[in-house]
C-alpha cells in the first residue's frame, strides 16, 4: 500500500492571505529611489526630490521610507516588479524612465526636418 504524503510540496502551498488595515498601513509618496547593500541587506530609500521635473530649487531631498531587504527577497521584488510594469506597458504602452528626455525627443519627431 503506498503512503501519501500530507503535505504539498512547496511549491504547491496555498498562499496566506494577507491583512491590510488603515491604521497600520503608512502610506508614502515616492518620486525618488536609491539604493545600497551589504553581503547580507539590500538597503532602498524612498523620498521626495523637490528637484523632479527641472524646477529649480534649494530644498533637501528627504527620505521618508527605508525597506530593508535580504537578497533572496529583492530578487523577488525585482521580478515581481519586471512582471507589474509588463502588464502595464502591455495595457497602456510603454513607460519613459525619463519624462523629460521622453517629451523633448517627442517634439523632436515632430519637428519637421530642413
């Protein structure tokens, strides 16, 4: 007689759901990412740059947010974002990095040429 096993490989584990309630979830804005490691931690910095978009001014960039990440769990959030900005770009086309340089070469296209 053969035995089952009771337990399914990891793999194939149901998930466990998760629990977000407003009064223990912050929430930040972001328009700034910088990022650093260690052999054991990948550091990333989340912030506000006042300088977004060429306006011009003096104030600091303040870091609002660190997540801190072994590198196991920053590979997954790399491919779990590679996997979310394809499905956007799939639905709404593709994402500028940089707005910028994205609206200047756009009117340079459009330009007609002499």
């Amino acid at each position: 007689m053969e035995q089952q096993n009771p337990q399914p490989p990891q793999s194939q584990q149901a998930s466990i759901p998760l629990q977000m309630t407003p009064q223990q979830t912050s929430v930040h804005f972001a328009n700034l990412c910088r990022g650093s490691m260690t052999p054991e931690e990948v550091f990333l910095d989340f912030g506000i740059n006042p300088n977004a978009f060429a306006r011009v001014s003096e104030d600091p960039i303040q870091i609002t947010a660190r997540v801190i990440l072994t590198p196991p769990s920053a590979k997954r959030l790399l491919h779990l974002l590679h996997v979310m900005l394809s499905r956007h770009e799939e639905s709404f086309g593709t994402i500028p990095i940089e707005p910028r340089l994205a609206a200047s070469d756009s009117a340079k296209d459009a330009t007609p040429s002499t």
